[in-house]
C-alpha cells in the first residue's frame, strides 16, 4: 500500500543540478525507504520541478532516457490536502422525506444532487425540506412539483395496486374525498389526486371522474370491481395503513428534492483550488457546506468550514536552494521536512527543526552522491550520469572557483559507472545549453535567474553560459532591451545578468537598474558602459558574483 508522497524539488528557473539533484535524492530516499523494517504503506518520495526545463538540462534528461520531473507551481494547501467528505451524491427526483432521513443518518445538514454522469445539479440543505414542511401551499403543488408515483408509495409506505409507478403526477390537484358520492363527484376534475378511504362507492365515482391517482387510506383491501375499472381508466391506485388525516399531512413529503434545491449560482470548488484563494469567498457565504469537483467537473465530495481548520500541508524536501525568494510559490504553507543545498545559508525559516545538509562543494550533486556512498547504496548508470552532468554544468567542468577536489573525484567515479567521457560528455551538453536561436528573450533570461536581498535592496542576478563570445554577443544583443521590463515586472531595484564564457573562463557583466552600475564600479574598480564590463576569470555567481555584489550593498547601507 501506498503511503504519503513528498515532493523533492528544486528552486525555480532550474539548472541542471536543480534537476537532477531532485530525481537522484528522490531516488535515494525512496531507496533508503525501502531498506526500512517497519510495515504498513511507505512514504514515497516524487522529484518535482519549480519551472521550465532548459535545453542543456533537456539534453542530459534525453541522453540518459529520464522524464522530467511534473511541474509544479505552487506549494499551498488545496482543497485536495484537506478531509473531504465524500458523501454520496443523490437523485433529484427522491423524495424530501428520503433526503431528510438520508441527512439523519449521515449527520448531514446538506446533500449534494447529481445527475447519472455524476454531474453536481444543485444543493438541498435541511432548511429548503423545512420550508416545504412549513410553508402553505395550495393544493396543485404536488403536480407542480411534478412528483413521481414511486415517492408517494415510498413516502406513504404503501402498496401499488393498479397502474405504472413510474409514472409522475403533473397535472390537477388533490383532493380530500369526504362527503357524499355526489359531492365528491363535482369535487373531483380530470387527472386529480383523490385521498379517500373505505367507500367503494366513492372510490367509484373518482375513477369515472378521470382521476389520475387514488390512495386508498387505513390499509383497506379495495374490490375488484374499483381496481378493474381503475385498470380500464389507467388510473394508479395505491394502498396506505396511514389514516386520511396522517397520509394527507405527509403526502406533500414526497415532492422531488429537484423542486426544492439550489441550482442556480451553485457555490462549488475544484480540488486543485488553493486554499488561501477561497478563505475569504467561503466566509461570505451562508452554507456551512461546500461542493467539490474535479478537473473533470465531477463530483467528488463535501467540505465544511470546519474541514479548513484540520488541513494536511503538502511535504517538501528542497535541493540547491534555501532563499525563500529562489523556492516555489507559497514555500511557506508547505512542511519543509529537508533542505540539501550547497549555497550560502538564505531567507528560509521553517516551522520546525529539519534535516539540513549544507556543504562547500561545487555542487548539491556532489553531496547527493556522497550521501549514497553512506548508505552504501547502489547507484545505477543513469543516477550516475545525471548526478555526473550536474557536477559538470554546475562547475563548469571544473573550471569555476566553487570546485573542489570532492566534485571532481566525483564526478570521475560517477563517469565511469554512467559509462560516459568527462570532457566530451561536457562540451556536448554545453553546445546544447549554447543553443538559443529557439528561445525567446524571456525564455533566456529566466532560465537561470534568481532573486537574492541585502538590506531592502532586492535585486536579481540572471546567468546565461555559452561556449564562444560570439554566441554570448548576439544574446546580449537580443535581451538587453528587454531589462527594463522584467525589473518592473518582478519588482526589482537592480538586475545584473552574466554572460559567461565557459571555455574562455571569463563573465561579461550587464547591469541595469538605479545605482547598478554605481554598484558594479565600487564592486569591481571597474566603470560600465552601456553594454556592461568584462570580468576575467570570473564564472561563478554563488562565489564569484553575489559575496562581491552583497558586501558592496552593505558598505552602501
């Protein structure tokens, strides 16, 4: 059996690591759970990802034949997360005294009405089958209501004895057969309802005055002649042990739920909604239950305002990244049971205490694949050759200061069980990542972006690696006009974007944004011009780039 699922996931504009890193630790994990000895369902561990997959990344996924993990945008509670009820969906066309026995039974205030594709149709609350108790209606309601016969055998806990049950009753009113014959002959019009007793002579004059129903009341054997002449006339006649009294105050019980329900405006939600999206619309509303329905529009189940106190947050584990401002949207509804990362400690709190695993290597791979060797864990050629492309493109095939020796043993080892040459495998994958001729300007320029804070400076640094000058020089000429667009549109003071020579082992540097290039200038002696500044030897953004830029902000403060 099946148990939870948590979702290991990376931050968003994902890299190669942040990929890979969440398929390879989502493996370990579900590996280590099953060399666990307890029983019962096992939590399963599923790698997600926080954006689109670039074309390097693309590239080490076709070659090593692995999917890309789901997409995933946001990590807050719906109503999925949440303890449904999952009461059954009813007819319209029962009768009101089923849908108020149903609720006793259920402990219900409300019944969801559906049709037979499982459709939600409308709404009956106890109030609606308190108003058709309560409220005065004139005698034609029954047949407006268009009531089915089986409702008012049902209701009445009768007996068919002549004519079809499945008919409905729609047209005349209903009538009360006291008196004489002969005053019951005038009472009685074509197609009413006669309530009568054990007059035969009566029961007589009804049927030849064209009534379309009979009940028979006190449980009275009625004659053969009545239900012949009741056959011949197609007249439904029914049998009650209830008194005339009894059977016509209840009788009104049998009209469909269908006449009484909500149908239009029906409040519902889906179970992908979120749950900070309708706190506030539920609040507003009357109901104390809600309708829910799936992508399909199908009804699934129920939900109260008491259901969104008890919710179960999604679980997370999060690789290559701890800054909130980097993690998928609403990071902070979700239960962060694990952190992996390589990268200075960031803006993330939790709730809790959590496994945390932070190392100074050049990449979250590096320390994913140590973790396996720990556990003495068996690491398959294609673990291997992502965890292998990861180390590669992170340190750009060990040419970036945030290296070490680790990562490049690692990555050594990892080759070989992947079967795949270090340096080859490494150029291809880069010539992919080089090709931007397909992507849009935006697609560049957020494929490998993230925002970071000093003091109440936001600012956001984008890194686009290529293997010649040329190809780096026709992509800035393609996504600097488009900076000051996305400054405004994520909100930012200041942009720098590097343009990074991998073979080469130099970054040219564009900036923009109030007091960027001021920034630049005291952080590299260096002065901007309008297409930037060129860095020598440096390639890293996590050691080369944001401690300089950080500590330049801060001496600004």
């Amino acid at each position: 059996m099946e148990g939870k699922k948590v979702w290991v996931v990376g931050h968003k504009n994902p890299d190669t690591d942040s990929i890979c890193a969440a398929i390879a630790y989502a493996n370990y994990k579900n590996l280590v759970e099953e060399d666990t000895k307890t029983e019962g369902a096992k939590t399963v561990y599923v790698p997600k990802r926080a954006g689109k997959v670039n074309a390097e990344t693309a590239y080490v996924l076709n070659y090593f034949h692995m999917k890309a993990p789901e997409l995933i945008n946001d990590v807050g509670t719906q109503i999925k997360d949440i303890s449904i009820r999952r009461t059954e969906g009813v007819d319209s066309h029962i009768s009101m005294k089923k849908a108020w026995e149903m609720m006793k039974i259920l402990k219900v205030v409300t019944l969801p009405v559906v049709n037979k594709r499982n459709k939600l149709e409308g709404l009956i609350v106890t109030g609606d089958i308190a108003k058709s108790y309560m409220d005065v209606y004139d005698n034609s309601i029954l047949s407006i209501a268009r009531t089915p016969y089986r409702n008012i055998i049902e209701t009445l806990e009768g007996r068919l004895l002549s004519g079809n049950e499945h008919g409905y009753f729609v047209r005349g009113k209903v009538v009360v057969g006291v008196g004489s014959a002969a005053a019951l002959e005038n009472a009685v019009e074509p197609d009413d309802l006669v309530i009568i007793g054990d007059r035969e002579e009566s029961q007589l004059v009804s049927i030849a005055s064209n009534c379309s129903c009979m009940i028979v009341t006190g449980g009275f054997e009625v004659s053969q002649e009545v239900l012949e002449a009741a056959e011949r006339r197609e007249v439904v006649v029914i049998s009650t042990p209830y008194d005339t009294f009894t059977t016509a105050r209840m009788i009104n019980q049998s009209m469909p739920i269908k006449f009484f329900m909500t149908k239009e405006n029906l409040i519902y939600f889906n179970m992908e909604d979120y749950l900070d999206e309708l706190r506030d619309a539920v609040s507003k509303i009357r109901h104390r239950d809600f309708p829910v329905v799936d992508e399909n529009q199908n009804y699934v189940g129920m939900f109260s305002r008491r259901n969104l106190l008890n919710t179960q947050k999604k679980q997370v584990i999060l690789v290559d990244h701890n800054e909130k401002s980097q993690a998928v949207y609403n990071i902070e509804e979700a239960e962060i049971l694990e952190i992996i990362d390589h990268h200075r400690l960031g803006s993330l709190e939790t709730m809790a205490p959590v496994y945390f695993r932070n190392q100074p290597l050049g990449c979250t791979s590096t320390i994913i694949y140590q973790m396996y060797q720990e556990k003495n864990l068996e690491i398959t050629p294609e673990i291997a050759g992502l965890l292998c492309a990861a180390i590669l493109s992170d340190t750009l095939m060990f040419r970036s200061p945030t290296c070490t020796e680790i990562d490049k043993m690692a990555a050594t080892q990892l080759a070989e069980i992947a079967g795949i040459d270090v340096r080859e495998f490494a150029l291809k994958m880069f010539e992919a990542g080089s090709n931007f001729d397909s992507k849009t300007e935006q697609e560049i320029l957020n494929q490998d972006f993230k925002i970071f804070h000093s003091g109440t400076i936001t600012f956001g640094v984008g890194q686009v690696s290529a293997m010649s000058e040329t190809e780096l020089a026709k992509v800035q000429k393609r996504i600097q006009p488009f900076l000051p667009q996305m400054l405004g549109e994520k909100k930012l003071d200041m942009i720098f974007i590097m343009l990074t020579d991998i073979l080469n082992e130099s970054t040219h540097l564009i900036c923009y944004g109030d007091d960027a290039a001021a920034v630049v200038q005291q952080a590299y002696r260096q002065i901007p011009g309008e297409e930037g500044v060129l860095l020598k030897g440096v390639v890293s953004r996590k050691k080369q780039l944001i401690p300089d830029l950080m500590s330049t902000l801060a001496e600004r403060s």
